[in-house]
C-alpha cells in the first residue's frame, strides 16, 4: 500500500522486453511429403537476400502445415539468418489486422505502418502470410521493398499460401510452388497412423475397408486426418464396410462421429470466393460427371453453352474462349485440375484436350446442391453405376445424372415438376421412351440421350416447352419426330455421329428459329439443291452448324451460314478442280470450322488451297481435314500460301483411297499436327521429296506429330532420304508397305517413341538403314 501513495509509474519500475526472433508454432509430428518442398524454400531462403514465395494448392492439401513447419525451421536456426520470423494469418486482407499482428510480433506499441516499416528497415526479416486471397499492398502493413533491398545487406524474405494461382501472379512471386495431394503410399501412412495402425492390421475385413476409404479420400490429407480420426473408435468390420459405402455414395451425413462440418466448410471457401455467381454455376456443373472421369473440355463448355452461362456470344467460337478462360479460373482456385494427356493416339478423339475434378471437390458440388445438406433435394448424380432402372429417389430433383448405367426403357411419367437437367449419355441399352415419361417434365431444359440405342422419340417431346438443349449424339435414331419443333425455345440440337439418322421431317428446321446449334454431321443427312438449303438460310440466329452437304453449288450457297464441321461430296463428273476459299467456306469459317471432310468426288484432280483478292485468309481454327475416296486427286497446291499459315492448329490428317497420289510434301510443315494416317494411296512414292531440304534446314518438319500410320502403300518407297528428329512421335505403324526400306531416323530421332508397329513381320526384315538396329527393340 505505501507505494500506491507515492507518484510512481508504472514504466519507471518495468521495461519492455525486446521482441523475440520468433514463436514456436504447433504442427503434426510428421509432415507427409513435405519434406522435400521443405528443403527447396528454406534452400531458396538461404541462397536469395530477398524474394518472395508462393505455395498454391487446394483447400486441405496441407499448405498451412509446410508454412508453420517453415515457420519453426527458422526460428530455430542457429545460423542468424533471419532478425524475425513474423507468422499472420491474413484471411480476408484485413491491413488493419494484419498490421496489428505484426506489430505485436515485433513487439511494438504502434500498429502504423511507418512505425513498423522503420522498424524492419534496419532488420533481416521473414514474413510469413498464411491464407491469402488475393493480392496485398506489403507496404500498406509496413513491410519495406522487398524487391529491392537496402545496401546494408540484410535479408527480406515473404512466403505466404495461397488457393489460387493467380494470387502468385498479382504478389509477383519469384517463386511458386504448387502443393499437390498425396500419392497413394503416403496418404496410406497418414490415414492407418489417424485411425490406428493396429486397429486396421487386426482384421483383413477391416483393412480391405479401410483401403477404400483411403482411395475416396484421394490423397487429399484434410480428408485423410479427419476420416482417419473418425474411424479410430470403429472397431467391427460392420462399421467399416457402412463408412466406406456411404463415402462411396457421397452420403457423409449419415456416417456417424464425422459430419461434413469436419471438411466441407473448408473447402467451400473456395467456391464462395469465386468472384461470380455464373462461375460458381460453372463449377457446380463439373460434378454431372463421375468420379475420376477425364472430362473433354468441349463438352464441358457445351454444357455451359446449354446451360445458359456463357451469356450471349456473336460466335460460337468466342463461347468457346470465354470457356475456356472460366476453366482457366476454376484451375487457378484449384476447383479444377488438368486431365491426363493420352499417349499413343489414333484418334482425332483422342486429342481432346481434358479436365478433371478431385473427387473430394466433386462431394462438396454435390453437398453444395443439396443446400449443404439442409434438405433431401437437389442433384441426383449417379453415373457408371451398373444400374438397370431409374431409382427410387427421383422426386423433386433439379439435376439427374445417370450417364453409362445399363437403363433399358424409360416408361411412365415420374414426378419431374422440378426437374431442369437430365443427362442419359451413354445408357448403350436404351431403346425405349415411352410415350408418357416427358409429360410432368414442365421445366426441363437440358436433355442428352447421346449414346443410347433409341430409335425414335415419342411425340410428347414436343411438349418440353422450356428445352433449350438436345444431345442425341452417337445414338441409333432413325428419324426425327415432327413435334421437336414445336420446341421454340431450343437453342442447341447435337445429332453428331448418329449415322442412322436419315430423315427429317418437311420444315422441321424452319421452325427451330431460336437454333444457336444444329449439328448434323456424319449422319445420314445430306443437305444439297432442294433439300434443307432453304431452311437454314431462315434461320437468323446461328452461330454454329455441322452437315453433310451434296454440291459445291450448294456448298457456296450457304456461304455466309457459320459452319464448325463440314463433310462435302459431289456427283459432278466433271468436277476437276476445288479451291478451299472463302467463297466457297464463307469467310466466317476462318474462326468457326474445326473438321473439314472431302469425300467421294470421282472427277477430282486437285485440290487448291487459295486465298481470293489477295486477302488475308486461313482456317484459324481447324482441327481435322480427311481426304478420302479421290481416286483422281493428282496433287494439293498452295498457291501464294504456307501449309503452317493457313491450317495452324490442324491435328490430324487423314487420306484414304486417293489412288493418283505420288507426294505429299506439305504435311511436314503443318505446325500442331499430331496424328497422320495415309492409306490405299497405291502410287505414293515418297512424303517428303528430295528437294525439300533446304525447307528442312529451315525448321523442324513433323515437331508434333505422335503417331504416323502408313497403311497399304505398295509404292511408298521413302517418308524422307536423310534423317528427321520426330521430337514429339510416340508411335510408327507400317502396313503393307512392301517397297519401304527405311526409316529416316537417326540415333538421336524419336526421344519418345513408345513403339513401332510392323506388319507383316518380314517388312521390317527387308529394311535396311544404318541405325536399325537401335530401333528394332520397338518393333511390335
């Protein structure tokens, strides 16, 4: 008491202590697969004086975990590297807090920016920024130029984690570093130490669940930690198989002791932080597709299209831009990931460029649908299922996925009052539609029966008013009902590859006068003189049309109709000559037309690739031309025009049965071309002719090409005389090419050749070249 009578302070009796080097944070007793990533940023913090670093990953994937293993790495280190190691979590950006943080780090009374900024000034510092979300003003909290560093040597380092790429990008990152989930080894470890290793070693039941269990999580340690947790106190083989068929089903609500509060919450953040609510529509439709499934990113953004999300378009080739920039943006929030790139094509198909979605991410789509699990509704996602009817819980869905089951027949009339999306691809036993099943379906807007067996559709299709999508792609239909076009609100008609489709009915097309898409190609529908010109010249609202078209009389007719896939045949026996151009593509067809097939013309000698007026003029966007069935066709000239400016993106090649062929010595120089297949083309000689090489010493011919298939060529004598480097070709195949007798490659062509196909056996035998003998270990 005597001191409280005096006039003491406080501060004449204590001092502040000086701020510590850093704090100790907690962090689980081993970090799985961090190691290595551990040793590159504390290596690149002790080689650099200044930088900064960017981790990026997905929710959950363990980003905060290597940040305060960093974190307490350094605070440690003896060798003085650092003054201070300052740990904030930003979250939401908040300068105010986040300067509040720091300053309490640093020990320092004032949370101003200038104070603290010439505090660090005279310091080596490491800030460390956990949970950023987008782009931060480090001066704005006091940080000073990291940049560029004072003269006086002292170390300035940042490190922050981040979801999104494009985070790494605004904060000029000198280095990024991408999180990835964990391999099958390590998230096996993590899930067994989680759940009990000896728990799961007492039963063989047990262990073959909690296998199962380990794969849905797919490597994603926030599932793996919260599931293993969870199933430690499940001790029956009971317990364990309902957990796994319920994580299966995606029905985590029902498995008791883990509630999708556990993980959901988590990774939602980003989805909620999705700048838009058509972007956050876009992801949610990634989840119509099943599990682990490589997702073509053209049916995706088709599906975005019929959807209603990508807006209005002049083009149907600026849809698929601004697609592909919004897959772009999901990949940066890592809600998407890139698919695997197939090796060894065959197929145009093949090249599709895919996506795919992490089945963790895909559950929280589909538990976003459901209201966060507030209600019983929403979507019904249920693809590759073996199922042989409709299930039970159909009622009330907005969305209906069963794509690849083994359906047979839909019959009644289910109660689809609600129902907006209902996607059948794939359903190869289904052939029948009963008359009734379309009649509650007062809302749907979205229907794909692609890749089914149906033959004919009822007439109460035409009672789905609201439709605005139609996929009956690849399916077995024989004719088109006459009530489709009563559907005037249908923007999107795919009929692609439904080669039994051979009848239209007298104005159907007319009166689709909102189409955006009709797609007839390679069905049994031929457009010429007389029949379904007219209709489409009618319809003002395309963007985008695939068909099989009679005449190039008919063919310039509908000049300014924007085509994306065209197949052209002609009867005219005396057609001799075409030239690829603008008056007879429409200069539309420059940024529209992906496949362009020439078939069937007897008369055809050449084919001319030209420009008109002396315009500028190339098929920017085409992906596949077939030439095939031309027994005439002598030679395709260029005139004025180079192979790798006119047809930049073409992928694949195919030429059959073009008899007269002798050379082909335009197809090295196509830039992106990746598959060429030559057949029956009896009196080719060679591909590439003797004076082209000063063309060769100027580029790198066939830079893209991965497969190379030469088919009954009895006259093929050589593809080159010297030597190519094939740096993408993957595979070589060889078919009755009885006069071949090398191959022009050398010891250092083919890195990654899988292998070469030879047939029949002796062929390869009767070859002789100087390095033959290292590439005979291919040879199949």
């Amino acid at each position: 008491m005597p001191l409280l009578n005096k006039d003491f302070k406080f501060e004449d009796v204590a001092k502040k202590l000086p701020p510590g080097h850093g704090s100790e944070l907690p962090t689980p007793s081993t970090v799985f697969s961090m190691v290595s990533m551990l040793e590159v940023i504390c290596r690149y913090l002790k080689e650099y004086m200044s930088g900064i670093v960017g981790i990026w990953g997905m929710g959950g994937v363990g980003k905060t975990t290597l940040l305060r293993s960093i974190n307490n790495e350094l605070v440690h280190n003896k060798d003085g590297m650092f003054d201070h190691v300052i740990w904030v979590v930003v979250s939401r950006n908040n300068a105010e807090k986040i300067r509040s943080d720091i300053a309490k780090y640093l020990g320092l009374s004032s949370a101003d920016a200038g104070a603290i900024c010439n505090f660090l000034r005279t310091k080596s510092f490491l800030l460390l920024l956990d949970d950023l979300w987008s782009s931060l003003d480090l001066e704005m909290i006091g940080v000073p130029d990291i940049q560029h560093h004072a003269q006086d040597k002292k170390k300035r380092m940042v490190v922050f984690t981040t979801r999104s790429e494009a985070t790494c990008g605004s904060m000029e990152a000198n280095k990024k570093i991408k999180m990835e989930c964990l391999d099958d080894n390590a998230a096996w470890s993590l899930f067994k130490e989680k759940a009990g290793k000896e728990l799961i070693a007492s039963d063989k039941q047990i262990q073959r669940h909690a296998e199962d269990i380990t794969k849905k999580c797919a490597g994603l340690p926030l599932a793996l930690v919260t599931v293993g947790k969870a199933m430690s106190t499940k001790k029956t083989p009971g317990e364990w198989e309902y957990v796994a068929t319920m994580m299966r089903k995606s029905k985590y609500h029902n498995i008791l002791g883990m509630k999708e509060s556990n993980f959901f919450p988590i990774l939602k953040i980003s989805y909620d932080s999705l700048e838009s609510d058509y972007l956050r529509q876009c992801f949610l439709y990634c989840s119509l597709w099943g599990e682990d499934e490589q997702i073509p990113t053209d049916e995706l953004i088709e599906c975005w299209m019929g959807h209603g999300l990508l807006g209005y378009f002049d083009e149907l080739n600026e849809a698929y831009i601004k697609g592909e920039t919004i897959i772009g943006i999901l990949k940066e929030a890592c809600l998407l990931e890139s698919g695997v790139v197939k090796r060894c094509v065959w197929k145009s198909s093949q090249l599709r460029s895919n996506v795919k979605v992490h089945d963790m991410i895909r559950d929280l789509a589909l538990w976003i649908t459901s209201g966060c699990q507030e209600n019983n509704g929403g979507w019904l996602v249920k693809p590759d299922r073996n199922l042989e009817r409709l299930p039970e819980d159909l009622n009330g869905r907005e969305a209906i996925s069963l794509a690849y089951n083994r359906i047979r027949s839909l019959h009644g009339s289910p109660n689809f009052h609600k129902l907006r999306t209902f996607i059948l691809q794939g359903n190869k036993e289904l052939c029948h539609i009963s008359s009734s099943f379309f009649v509650t379906m007062h809302w749907l807007k979205y229907l794909d029966l692609s890749r089914t067996c149906v033959t004919f559709l009822p007439e109460e299709i035409g009672m789905l008013h609201e439709l605005q999508y139609l996929n009956l792609s690849f399916s077995s239909l024989i004719s088109l009902p006459s009530t489709l076009g009563d559907l005037n609100k249908l923007k999107y008609l795919y009929c692609v590859g439904a080669k039994e489709l051979k009848d239209i009915p007298q104005d159907l097309i007319a009166r689709l006068k909102n189409l955006n898409v009709l797609d007839l190609y390679s069905t049994g529908i031929y457009f010429y003189e007389g029949a379904y010109l007219d209709d489409l010249l009618i319809l003002s609202n395309l963007k985008g049309v695939g068909f099989n078209i009679r005449g190039v009389s008919a063919l310039e007719k509908l000049s300014y109709i924007p085509k994306q896939r065209v197949k052209l045949t002609d009867y005219d026996e005396y057609l001799t000559s075409i030239s690829i151009s603008q008056s007879l593509l429409g200069n539309n067809s420059k940024e529209n037309l992906q496949e362009l097939n020439i078939f069937s013309i007897y008369g055809l000698k050449e084919l001319v690739m030209t420009t008109e007026d002396k315009i500028s003029w190339c098929l920017s966007q085409l992906k596949s031309l077939c030439l095939g069935f031309l027994p005439n066709l002598r030679d395709v000239i260029w005139e004025d025009l180079e192979p790798s400016y006119f047809l930049p993106k073409l992928t694949y090649l195919e030429i059959f049965e073009c008899e007269n062929l002798i050379s082909l010595c335009w197809v090295d120089l196509l830039p992106s071309l990746q598959i060429l297949l030559i057949s029956k083309c009896r009196r080719l000689r060679c591909i590439i002719a003797g004076d082209r090489h000063t063309m060769i010493e100027e580029g790198t011919p066939f830079r893209s090409l991965k497969t190379l298939d030469l088919d009954d060529l009895p006259n093929l004598e050589s593809i080159y005389e010297g030597e190519l480097s094939f740096p993408s070709i993957e595979v070589i195949s060889l078919r009755n090419c009885w006069n071949l007798r090398n191959l022009p490659l050398g010891l250092h062509s083919a890195k990654n050749l899988d292998y070469i196909s030879v047939y029949p056996r002796n062929l390869w035998d009767g070859m002789d070249w100087a390095f033959k003998h290292h590439f005979s270990p291919f040879v199949l």
